[in-house]
C-alpha cells in the first residue's frame, strides 16, 4: 500500500515537473533529427558545449552517447566538445576545468558519483559558465551549482523492480542476489534502495549485494563468485542489463538455467536485454531511456537565451515482461 503510494506521489511528480519535456518513450524514440528542440528561439549563434560522459560501459550508454551525438549537431546549433572520462571522477573533474578554460556557452555532464562536485562546478559558477546535469545527479547541498538535472527517477525504477518480484514470487522464500551499479553512482544507491524498500515486508530475503560497476564483464565475475559461495541463490536483481547478461553467463557455465532455475531482473531495456527477455532468459526489465539528447539541447538553448528552466525534468520509464519485450523487439533503436 505505502509503496503505491510512494509510486503514485512519484507519478504525479513526474507530471508536474515534464510538462512539454517528457522524454520520448521508446515508440516516439528520436527527436533528435528535426532540431534538437530547439524551439521558436532557435539560435543564431552556435552554442558551444562541453560534455563530460561518464564512460562507456554499457549498451545504455552507448544509446546516451549516441542520441547527445546526434542532437548536438552543428545543423543545431551546436558545437560539441566531448570527451570519455572512462568511469574516473578526476577524468571527468579535468574536462570540466578545461571546458571552464575554453570559456565555453554551457557544460553539462552525467556524474560518475553523486559526492564531491562542489569545488569543480563552483569554478564553473565563478566563471558564469551555466551547468546542466544529466542522466545521474551530484549530492550538493547548494542547488545554484547547477541549472538543471534531465534523468530518470531511479529510486522509482527499483521500487518498480521490488514491486514485480514481490508480485510474483513472495510466499516461495527466494533468496536474491544484488548486482550493483557502480559504488557511489546516483543509480547504484538509488535503485538498491527502491529495490530494498519494495521487497521489505515480503519472504523474499536479499542475501548479497556486490558491485558489477554496470560491466558485462564484472556482472558475470560476481555472479561466479556468488554462484560459489551459494547453492541456492533465486532470484538476481541487477542495477543494469549488461551486469544481468552477465550473470546469464556464469548461471549457465554453472549448468543452470537463467530465467528458470534463477530468475533475472534487470534495469535499462537495452536491445540486448530486450532480446534475452523475448529468449526467456530474464525475467523482467524496468526501463531507463537514453535518449537524452533532445532534452539537453532544448534546455541548453533556453539558458544560453536566458530564459527559466525548470530544475528537474524526470524521464519516465515503462516496464517489460516477456511478452511485452517479444513485441517491443522490432522497433528497438538500442
Ligand atoms: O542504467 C547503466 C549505465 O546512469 C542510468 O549507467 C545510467 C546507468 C545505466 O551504465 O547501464
């Protein structure tokens, strides 16, 4: 009851704060094309931009890359510096300071960790450089660091997760294994907690959590770990599908079967994911969109020309079944 609630509150939240911002759901996929949003006030001037990406770790950011790539084109008025901070804050802290450097019109960045911005974006403020966040948030206290934050609502994307395999298997006393994202990550903490609180108060009991750092690689290692220190293990609730792909991996090489023997919920619905939900090898996806970009340059343009722009636009996320991913298949973009 509590979570519906929480769910609902979170819902309504989402609504108020998107308005005309609503990223696109997978079947409107890509604005990207037309003009990046840009709106009546398409600019004259080019916009210079600096991006920090976090890495590219995943298929989902492969998609993120992608859609920022494709939005921020010089046809929109953009001209893009970016740089792959390969999942390393001080990576990531040096583009910034050389985007202030360049005297660049905006920066904006997806935050490898939530903690320790400060310093870094109050530069960027002194430089009257505007900064926008996206996909993950920082934990700042001094919301001025920044002008706004376009992502998803990843404690929601957990609760969605807990919510599924409580609906389906509370009552058969599973055991659950966590694949997290990585340490310290908006979406690592968030989702484990919304995961947390959604099993809470069902048999499903959660017997170990280890960080996969969103990788097809650490996901499949820790999985082996687990799978050999535990005979029983039910149900695997990874932060991502790539950790999830390869969890698949090691329950195989195990002589399991994933999907059966272990049930599989990831986060993302990536392409590959969506195609091993349709195979039956996991067993529920939350969604996260990617597709950033449309956002991004709408907002950027509109603090560039000044204007107010709202501090949080939520992205909202659907949730597949198998059924749902054999249908959704052939129009995935990613
Ligand atoms: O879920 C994962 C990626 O920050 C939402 O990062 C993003 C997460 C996404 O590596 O696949």
């Amino acid at each position: 009851m509590g979570r519906n609630f929480r769910r609902a509150g979170a819902a309504v939240l989402a609504a108020l704060t998107t308005t005309a911002l609503v990223a696109c759901s997978s079947e409107q996929a890509p604005q990207a094309e037309e003009n990046g949003g840009g709106g009546d006030d398409a600019a004259t001037e080019t916009i210079s931009i600096g991006f920090s990406q976090v890495g590219a770790e995943s298929g989902w950011r492969a998609a993120n890359t992608k859609s920022i790539q494709d939005t921020l084109t010089a046809e929109n008025g953009f001209d893009l510096k970016f740089s792959d901070a390969q999942q390393k804050q001080e990576n990531q802290i040096q583009a910034i300071r050389s985007y202030i450097q360049q005297g660049v019109d905006v920066i904006a960045f997806s935050p490898v960790v939530e903690t320790g911005w400060d310093a870094v974006l109050e530069e960027a403020k002194a430089a009257s450089i505007p900064v926008i966040l996206t996909d993950r948030a920082v934990d700042s206290e001094d919301e001025s660091l920044y002008e706004s934050f376009i992502g998803s609502d990843f404690v929601l994307e957990g609760e969605m997760a807990g919510d599924w395999a409580v609906e389906q298997y509370d009552g058969e006393g599973f055991k659950a294994v966590e694949l997290q994202g990585t340490t310290g990550a908006a979406p690592m903490i968030d989702r484990q907690q919304g995961f947390a609180d959604a099993i809470a108060g069902s048999d499903i009991e959660m017997i170990d959590s280890q960080t996969g750092n969103f990788t097809r690689t650490e996901g499949k290692q820790v999985m082996e770990g687990f799978l050999q220190k535990y005979d029983d293990i039910d149900l695997v609730f990874a932060h991502n599908d790539d950790m999830g792909l390869g969890a698949i991996e090691a329950i195989e090489a195990a002589g399991k079967v994933p999907g059966k023997d272990i049930k599989i919920i990831t986060v993302d619905a990536v392409k590959d994911g969506m195609q091993a939900l349709a195979d039956g090898k996991i067993n529920y996806i939350v969604e996260c969109n990617p597709l950033l970009g449309p956002d991004l340059a709408e907002i950027a343009k509109k603090v560039v020309a000044g204007e107010e722009v709202q501090k949080r636009i939520v992205v909202e996320d659907q949730a597949f079944d198998q059924e749902a991913a054999k249908e959704a298949l052939p129009d995935r973009q990613y």
